[in-house]
C-alpha cells in the first residue's frame, strides 16, 4: 500500500539507540516500493523551545501578523505541514526521566497549535489531525511501560489524540537494562505483526 511516512527520531544518540533502530524497523516493515519517507531527526537535531516571541506571533491572528512574526513561526509551519502530508508516522521516542526527552516536548510544542492542528469548541477541544495511522516505539531503560511510574506512553497517546491522531501502536522495548534481549525480542515481534 502506498504510504507517505513520517518518521521522527528523538533519541539523543544515533549509535546503539534502540528507540531509532527499531522505529526504523516499523518503517521497514510498513513501507512498499512506493512509500515516501521524510525522515525528521530531533533527537541529535534538537528544535528551539517557545519563546515570548513565539507566542506573540501564534496568537497573532493570521492577517495581523508582522513578516518578522511569519517568520517566526516558519518553522512551526514546516513541522505541521509534515504532519499533513503523512498519512503514517512512526516516532522513536525514548524514555528519559520516567517521561518523553525534551526533544520531543519541543516538536509537541511546535505542532500544536491552536486554529492549525486542534481547536477549541463549545464541547472542548478537537483534534485537526484526523484520519492519520500511528506506531510508537518507547524504549527505556529500567521504566517498565505501563506502570505507574511510565509517564512517556500515556503523553504519547494523550497527545496524539489531542490532535487527532487516535489510530496508535506502540511497540515496548522496555526495562532494557534488566532484560534487554528479550525485551528487543518481544518488540520485533510486534513490529513483525503490522500489515505493510
């Protein structure tokens, strides 16, 4: 089936990552002769936080914006468009601190944006992004996914959903430190059952 993936790293590191080697092997694994990957590292490429500037301009209305103002949010229109064009995305997001590296909060904060990927309405908020399929690999260390103490996999998917985005998989390397074979194991596994 053709695809157009987007497929967003967030580990710090680019040898030995699991996260990256097996969101890789999701992208393997779904992708046909004519799927289009954009490949978007934020990981060892980290984004700029928000700023007071930032803000300002989001808030901005469109036609009220100051050239200076568009393009400060250049950037933030870049990753939504991104995000438009893909119809799949696989994210490779470790688990840093029991939650989601900083790296990845910055592409969150970038993309969600109000009147752009959700709005507001009388019933709450409602997600833009609609109609998208995605896979998640959360890798840790020692944070067993799931748990109480898993504060990466719930953000992922509140998120997600936020704007959108509800068809979600995930695919757990998890407690890598204490099993880590037959943890990466049982994650081929799943990756092995997705439809390509």
């Amino acid at each position: 089936m053709a695809r157009n993936i987007l497929h967003i790293n967030a580990s710090a590191r680019r040898e030995g990552s699991i996260s990256r080697s097996l969101s890789q092997a999701v992208v393997d694994k779904i992708s046909s002769v004519d799927t289009k990957v954009v490949a978007r590292d934020i990981g060892t490429s980290p984004l700029p936080i928000l700023t007071e500037a930032w803000v300002g301009a989001n808030f901005t209305p469109d036609d009220d914006r100051s050239a200076e103002q568009r393009e400060t949010l250049a950037l933030s229109d870049r990753l939504i468009a991104e995000i438009e064009a893909a119809d799949t995305l696989v994210l490779g997001v470790p688990v840093y601190n029991f939650g989601v590296p900083a790296a990845f909060k910055a592409w969150i904060d970038l993309v969600a944006r109000a009147r752009k990927t959700f709005k507001y309405t009388e019933n709450g908020p409602v997600g833009l992004l609609e109609g998208k399929k995605a896979y998640v690999v959360i890798a840790s260390g020692g944070t067993p996914s799931g748990s109480e103490i898993d504060f990466a996999t719930p953000y992922v998917r509140h998120v997600l959903g936020f704007l959108g985005i509800h068809d979600v998989s995930f695919v757990a390397a998890d407690q890598l430190m204490a099993a880590g074979d037959e943890k990466i194991a049982a994650a081929k596994e799943t990756i092995e059952s997705f439809a390509a």
